[in-house]
C-alpha cells in the first residue's frame, strides 16, 4: 500500500508548428551508434522528407539546393557545438552519412568535402 495518491498521466500533443531541430538528418533508429567503429559510417535520413511542415519547422524544403541545405544544417550544428551533449558525433547533412567521431568536428566530409558537423544519435 501507496501512502500517495496515484496520479493520472497526461499527455499533450504538440502542433507541428512547435516541432524544433538540431540536425537536419536521423538515423533509423536509436542505439543505431553502439558497436560502431572510429572508421564507419551509416546513413541517415532527411527530416525534411518525413516531415510534412518542413518550412514550418525550420527545416529546408525538400527540393532545396544542396548549398541552401548546408547552410541550415550549419547554423543547427553551431547551437549543438554549444553545448556539450555526450555520444554526439559528426555528419554531413549533404551526403546523409553520419560517423561517432566527434574529433572529425569540421573536418572535410569523406565524399564532398564539405566540413562536417555536429550529430546528435538520440
């Protein structure tokens, strides 16, 4: 026997309008960075693509430039690189690729050569 009263759980649904980034791309599920090696990659997905009020979100639209992509992804990351989030890693959000290796940080990506940045696997 509780000596407190159980309380109801509520849920609230958010507009999609209130939806916020960080990152312009996911991966397919979480935990999808455990196991994995200094030297891999896997892919990641496009929010955009998934999202149906994409411009509403602060996200690209699905047909942006990959320049007009970039330079979204770029200002997410620099709030990511703010604030120190443990297990981030690195992404290029044009190539949709995603490594564990925080240290490649603004290193060029392995296949454009854009610098990469910051990815968050949860």
């Amino acid at each position: 026997m509780w000596p407190f009263n159980k309380s109801k759980a509520t849920t609230r649904t958010i507009p999609s309008g209130e939806n916020s980034y960080s990152q312009l791309d996911i991966t397919e599920s979480f935990g999808d960075n455990e196991g994995l090696t200094p030297d891999d990659w896997v892919s990641t997905s496009p929010l955009n693509e998934m999202t149906a009020n994409a411009l509403v979100s602060g996200l690209p639209p699905a047909d942006a430039t990959d320049e007009q992509v970039y330079a979204v992804a770029e200002r997410m990351s620099q709030l990511r690189e703010s604030i120190p989030i443990p297990n981030d890693g690195v992404y290029c959000p044009v190539c949709h690729i995603a490594n564990v290796q925080l240290a490649r940080l603004r290193t060029p990506c392995p296949k454009c050569g854009k610098p990469l940045l910051k990815f968050g696997w949860d």
